[in-house]
C-alpha cells in the first residue's frame, strides 16, 4: 500500500495547486498589507490586527511550504485500465448486505471527500475494493462491524474530465 501513498487524480492535483497559488499570490500579500497598516499603527504589543496578522502569516506560510514538498512528491494517475478490476481512480458502485448503493471514486488520501463521493484508496473500504471485479463480494472490516459489499459497476474518467 504505500506505493498509493503518493498517487493523485488529475482534478486532486489541480485543487491542490490552485490552493497553492491562491495563499501565494492572493491570500499572502492581502495580510502582508494588512500586517503593515497595523505596524503604522504605533505600538504592536497590544495591537490586536498586528498580532492576528503575524499568527495569520505563520499559517500560510507553514501550508504553502507543506504544499511545495507534498506537490513535488505526487505522482498524477489518470487510470483508464482495461482489465475490468479496479484501480487507483475507479469509479465503483457497491451494494451493501441492506440493498443500499453507493458509489466511490478510489482517490488519494489529500483528497478524499466522503461526501463528494471520494475514498481513500488507503482507507478500509478502498483496500477493499483495490483488485476487485463486477459481481465480486468483498468484506470489510471495520471498528463499527464487519460490512458486506457486492461491486455493481467499475467505470474510469467522467465526461468532461480526466480522472
């Protein structure tokens, strides 16, 4: 599993890196200005702006550097296999012991969003599901109890996009 570690969809990439850009050439200079009317302002032990700003720099700092180092490491997949299993970046739909149907894309885990419908592949049900074809059942074991699914579909990419 740790090769997943690592692996990102093309729109996980993209939402990442537009994070980035927007703390770096929006979100920073707007509070470097602000910090630096608040230090016109005269005394900054107890100015309130000055100190919120400072703490807010720090902030954005420390996520644009975590940001640089975790962009470099990633490795964009765009999954398209023609194996019928499922893969980083699938699309599957599952249908669990109650008849319930979810579906999930396998995503990595800087972008997973259980209720835009992405999992970790690292995740309990995306280890799971990792290998899997149609009609498979797969257990998974959970701290809330063991959970049942039967794989409906596995499809790749969306219209419109590349994932």
């Amino acid at each position: 599993m740790a090769e997943l570690e690592n692996k990102i969809t093309p729109s996980g990439y993209a939402k990442l890196r537009a994070e980035l850009d927007h703390l770096w050439k929006v979100e920073r200079p707007q509070v470097t200005e602000e910090v630096a009317a608040a230090a016109a302002l005269g005394d900054r032990s107890e100015n309130a702006e000055y100190q919120y700003g400072k703490r807010r720099l720090r902030e954005i700092d420390r996520r644009v550097r975590w940001l640089n180092k975790r962009l470099a490491e990633l490795e964009i997949v765009r999954a398209s296999p023609k194996d019928g299993k499922i893969h980083f970046g699938a699309h599957v739909t599952v249908e669990d012991e109650d008849g319930e149907r979810n579906t999930w894309q396998l995503v990595g885990s800087e972008e997973w969003d259980v209720k835009l419908g992405k999992i970790s592949v690292l995740s309990p049900i995306g280890r799971a599901l990792l290998g899997k074809s149609v009609d498979d059942e797969v257990e998974v074991r959970r701290p809330k109890g063991d959970l049942e699914l039967t794989i409906i579909s596995i499809r790749y990419g969306d219209a419109g996009d590349d994932d």
